[in-house]
C-alpha cells in the first residue's frame, strides 16, 4: 500500500516538473524572439538609412533606435549583422572606448540627453558619462 502512494506521488511530482520544464523552455523561446525581434527592427531601420544614404555611423544607429536594445550583447550582435550585411562598422574608431564605457550606457546616455553626433564627439560624450 505505501509503495504504491509513493508510486503514486513519483508520478505526480514527475508531471509537475515536466509541465513546469515546458512553461520555462516557452518563456525561454519567446524571450529569444523578441530579442531578435527587437535586433531586427533597428537593424532594418539602420540599413534603410543605408539604403537611402541618410545617414550612417553612430547618429544612424541613434537614429534607428539601438536604445531600445537591451544589452551590451543585443548591440554587439546588431554590429556584427551590420557587416555581414557588407557595411562598415558603424562604430568605427570609438569601438573601443565604448566598449570601455559600455555599449548600453553609452547610448542610453545619448538617447536620455537627445545628444546630436554632429555636435559632440564620441569622445566628449565618453567624457560626460564618466563625469556622471
């Protein structure tokens, strides 16, 4: 009779752990859609500013919206989907020092301040950011 309570309870205890397994693999799935979803946006934003020789470099990725971006890793990847797409890298000769600084910083600081590249340097910016 309790081996088969505790056979009982072993099944139960295995169904609970395999719906909780399925709801976590879903969440996990849809969370990586909507990142590429969210990749995918500013990278058709900035390729269309490309397109259409609007505008390029950090300005074009400011323009395009890579704030809305989440992490160092989501701007990483939209940098290097850039150049696959045979552009140049739009963070050109300040790919460094903003990884320094921190991508997502960097451009949360310039979207938070309504910051014009034309006005400032990379450089000047950085400057600010540390000074904050």
């Amino acid at each position: 009779m309790t081996s088969e309570i505790l056979i009982g309870i072993g099944g139960l205890l295995l169904s609970v752990l395999t719906y909780f397994a399925g709801v976590h693999r879903t969440e996990k799935r849809l969370s990586k859609d909507e990142r590429n979803t969210r990749i995918q946006k500013v990278l058709d934003k900035y390729m269309n500013f490309r397109r259409a020789n609007y505008t390029s470099g950090l300005d074009g990725l400011q323009k395009a919206g890579i704030a809305t971006l989440f992490t160092d890793d989501e701007i990483i990847e939209l940098i290097d989907m850039i150049i696959k797409h045979g552009e140049k890298n739009p963070l050109g000769r300040y790919q460094e020092s903003l990884s320094k600084v921190g991508l997502k910083k960097f451009f949360d600081f310039t979207a938070n301040q309504n910051i014009n590249f034309y006005d400032l340097s990379a450089e000047e910016i950085i400057k600010k950011i540390e000074a904050a």
